[in-house]
C-alpha cells in the first residue's frame, strides 16, 4: 500500500492558525470499573489538538481535575453538559474504558441518534452497546475479532462483510481497514502492543486525526499505520518491554515523522 496518498490527506496545523483552529474533541469514556483507558486516549489527544472536552462518570472526572497540571489543554464536563460541548467539538470520541451496561447503551445510542453529522469515533463499551442501525457514512469504529463478530451478530450477517457505510478499523496482528468497497491492511506492530490500554492510545490517534481530515477512511490507515510504527520504534531499543504510557510519549515524535512537520 502507498501511504503517502492517506497522509497526504491528513492537513497541517498553519503556522497562523489560532486556537481552535487546529482540533477540538469531546472524549466519553471510563467508568467506575476502568479508570486508565480513557485517559490513555486523553493524554495522547492533548498531543494532537488544541482542546480536549472530558467527560467521565464522576470519579473518573475528579481524578482528571487532580491531574490537571498535566491536562492544561482541556476541559472536564460533567456529563448533564456534554451535549453543550459536543456542539463546539470538531470530533467526538466515545467508549474508552465504558463498560457494557443499559447506562453506556443509552448515552452512546441517544448521541449517535441525535448528532448524526457529526464526526464519530466509536471505541470499546459504547461500540458493544451501540445500536448498528444509527451508524453512517462520518462514524469510524474500532473493533478487536470479537468486538467484529458482535458487529456481524448485529448486522445478521455473521459470514461476510459488514455492509455499513461507516468505517471499520479492525485491530489486530494485521489491522483492516474496510468502508463499503475499499479496504486496506496495515502490518507491523509487535509483541509489546498487546497489552492493557494500546487500543484506547489508537481510539485517541484515530480521533486526533480526524479533526484534520474529513475522510475517515485515511484518518484510520493513518492512526494505524502510525500507532503500529510508534510500537515497532520501541521496540527497536526495548524488545516488547515498554508501557502504554511509553507508546503514548513515541507517537507525537511519529506523528512528526510521518507527517513530516
């Protein structure tokens, strides 16, 4: 595959531009179960945008706030004001850390339904819990093989394709990139990428970029390529033995590489 015809697709912050100008994403996630995974796709989008709108069950909301000397670059939303925020958002992001429950099934379906022009990035819980029917031609998703099957089970269509105007990021040792007729596979990555929270650093790259480009499709092969490209960096110096929050810190200097900033 020639990447450069995706990135090229992927705009440059102006060295004009304002804030504001260059990304705005409102992340939902987390939970009382899972705390870490959304903030793994908050720390990489600080890196990437210029405005992150946090929203989280309230625990999760106040260990963000404690943090906030590392979170400079956003704003923590109770969830009564979300939708005010997703207004403003160029992007919005959700499912990291949200677990399967009629609460993660009401919030992501009642959004989905009633923001469906704009730009969606579906990850984890609230892809489990979303109804398949909502889902459009401005909404990636992000699915593991099992997460995909559960899509196929919905979609009563468990031997084929999904037929779906949305864009499919299916993540494994080779991911797949599907949206209605095209599809591209992205290889690399290794070992050290299985661990806890890599999925929710590629939720948080996926949604970074699609606030510069408005075709999903090269918004995921980019996230894909880059996030696979980050890990095999590490790699390179420390075999599979680096953390999620090391990946985090490696795709802004590939983000740079790959960009070429």
């Amino acid at each position: 595959m020639n990447f450069d015809t995706y990135i090229s697709q992927i705009r440059h912050m102006e060295p004009g531009s304002h804030k504001g100008q260059n990304g705005k994403v409102m992340l939902i996630g987390g939970s009382e179960l899972f705390h870490a995974a959304s903030r793994w796709s908050m720390d990489v989008l600080s890196a990437m945008v210029d405005m992150v709108f946090y929203s989280s069950v309230p625990t999760n909301n106040e260990l963000i706030r404690e943090a906030k000397g590392e979170f400079w670059g956003g704003v923590v939303v109770p969830r009564g004001d979300v939708e005010n925020y997703i207004q403003e958002a160029d992007v919005i992001l959700i499912g990291p850390g949200m677990t399967r429950d009629s609460e993660t099934e009401k919030i992501t379906n009642d959004l989905l339904k009633k923001y469906t022009n704009k730009k969606w990035v579906i990850d984890a819980g609230a892809l489990q819990m979303l109804d398949v029917k909502l889902l459009n031609e401005h909404m990636i998703v992000t699915p593991h093989q099992g997460e995909y099957e559960g899509l196929q089970a919905k979609f009563q269509n468990p031997n084929s394709k999904i037929q779906t105007k949305a864009t499919i990021l299916l993540k494994g040792k080779v991911d797949t990139v599907m949206q209605e007729e095209r599809t591209e596979t992205i290889t690399g990555g290794n070992p050290g990428m299985t661990k806890g929270g890599t999925g929710d650093v590629l939720a948080g790259l996926v949604a970074g970029l699609y606030c510069f480009t408005d075709d999903p499709f090269a918004a995921a092969v980019v996230g894909s390529f880059v996030n696979k490209k980050a890990g095999d960096k590490l790699y390179k110096f420390v075999g599979p033995f680096f953390t999620t929050a090391q990946l985090v810190e490696q795709i802004p200097k590939t983000l740079k590489e790959v960009l070429s900033y």
